[in-house]
C-alpha cells in the first residue's frame, strides 16, 4: 500500500552545530523545508547542501514562524522538527508505516531531553507533542512560546522517540528560562492568575517537585537535580514577571516584558 507523501518542516535560526544532524536524520521525507529568520552562521548552506528548500524571513515569533514553515510544505502530511531534534533509527520504517492509512489528524511523538551532559534517564517521563500531522485539519496554537500543534480530529501515539539536543550548559538553559518567562508574560494566551503573590511564593517549589520528583528527574543524578531547580527558577520568574507587570501598570508603565522583542 502506498503511503502518504511527507514534508518535514524546520525553522531555524543560528543553529549551524545541530542543522547538519536534524536533516540528515529525516533524508527518507519527499520533501525538506527550512524556514530560516535570517541566521549570521552557516546554516543556510548546510541545508541547502542536504537537499533542503530553503527560505528565509523575519521572525514573527515561534507560533507565526512555524505556521508560515507549514504553508511552505508540498505535502498534506507534515512532520515538524525543531533544528536541535533528530529522528533515531527506525523512525522512517514506523513513520512510513503510519502513513500508509492514517485515519487520524494526528499523531503524537514522544521526546527525550538531552540535560547538560547526559541523557534523561530511561525511566522519566518522556514529553510528548503532536508533531506528524495532516496540515488541512491542523494549525499552530498561536502562543508566544510553547506553542503547539492543534488538530481537529482524533491523534494517535506513535512509537518514536524524538532526540532534543537542548542546551548543552546551565548558563544557557538559565537564559531560556529568562526569555520564555517574558514571552510568556507577554503572551495575550496568558492571564493574571489569582493569588499571584501566594503562587510566587509557593509554585516553584511545587514545579521543582512535580520535574524532579513525579516526573522521575531524581534518577538523573546532579544534572537533574539541577534542571529541576533551573525549571523552579522558570516558574518563579514567570510570576514575579506577571507581578511586575501589575505593579508597572498601576502606576501607569510599561513593563519591561511589554516592549521586548525576541529573535528564535
């Protein structure tokens, strides 16, 4: 049976040490397409090299960004990566096979996180994101960050595991928690929460017991304990930001978050 034909769909930005991998991973699509905000590096030539339709423009911000990549496509079918994933072995074999008679919208891929120097451990919780799609019954949710794919119809669970290549240092994994937090704040999905100092307070000790200990971070050794108490650190951020934000308004300010500009 012929499966459906594949496009797979990247944006990048700077991202010459992970580009080269990420394609390579997925030579099996019909079709690659990157979407590049204008990287300094060689990024565009890498993929250009690897067969990819390459294009560029300004960034509109991740969720606008990936929506544009998507209308790119040749394909129904879409598989979104970002330019720090890679596929493992296998995945054609199992992708292909999904695709041979789809009857969903979409499906869902499991993700393993590289943290500072070692792999999650086997036995916590992997994340997992609708990422192979059919793009007619499907769009970006529309945030500012951690945006995600929304389909209309029923998704699936695919057996494959998507590699994240994250940031390879605490100070880089610092500066996203920095950066989400504001997008976050400034997102107009978001909504001032009640009891906003109380949460302030008391959330990221919650957030580090929910990461470290339900999601299983603790077998990780010090590296989970340490992005544990990064992603505690990301929440609290994201309150005292929400709060700043008030307190900025009631004196009739604008925030700090409210006039940032970010580049992916």
């Amino acid at each position: 049976m012929a499966r459906e034909r594949l496009s797979v769909v990247i944006t990048t930005f700077n991202n010459a040490d992970t580009i080269g991998a990420c394609l390579a991973s997925v030579a099996f699509a019909d079709d690659i397409v990157v979407l590049d905000s204008g990287s300094a590096d060689t990024t565009r030539d890498i993929a250009e090299r690897e067969h990819a339709r390459v294009y560029v423009q300004a960034f509109a911000g991740y969720s606008a960004q990936k929506q544009a990549a998507i209308q790119l496509a040749l394909n129904r079918w879409v598989l979104l990566l970002d330019s720090d994933e890679t596929l493992p072995l296998g995945a054609a074999e199992r992708i292909g096979a999904a695709l041979e008679a789809p009857g969903v919208a979409g499906f869902e891929l499991l993700r393993r996180e590289w943290v500072f120097w070692r792999w999650q451990p086997g036995k916590a919780r992997l994340n997992h994101y609708v990422r192979l799609f059919d793009r007619e019954r499907a769009r970006m949710s529309g945030h500012e960050v951690h945006e995600s794919v929304e389909v209309d119809g029923p998704v699936s669970r695919l057996d494959v595991v998507i590699d994240h290549h994250g940031e390879r240092d605490i100070a880089g994994r610092v500066d996203k928690a920095n950066r989400y937090s504001s997008l976050q704040v400034r997102d107009r999905h978001t909504r001032e929460p009640r009891a906003l100092r109380l949460r302030m307070v008391l959330y990221p000790t919650i957030a580090f017991g929910r990461y470290y200990f339900l999601r299983g971070h603790w077998r990780g050794g010090w590296a989970g304990f340490i992005a544990a108490r990064v992603h505690a650190f990301y929440s609290f951020l994201k309150y005292a930001k929400l709060y700043e934000r008030r307190v900025s308004r009631r004196h009739g300010q604008r925030g700090p978050v409210e006039t940032e500009r970010h580049q992916d």
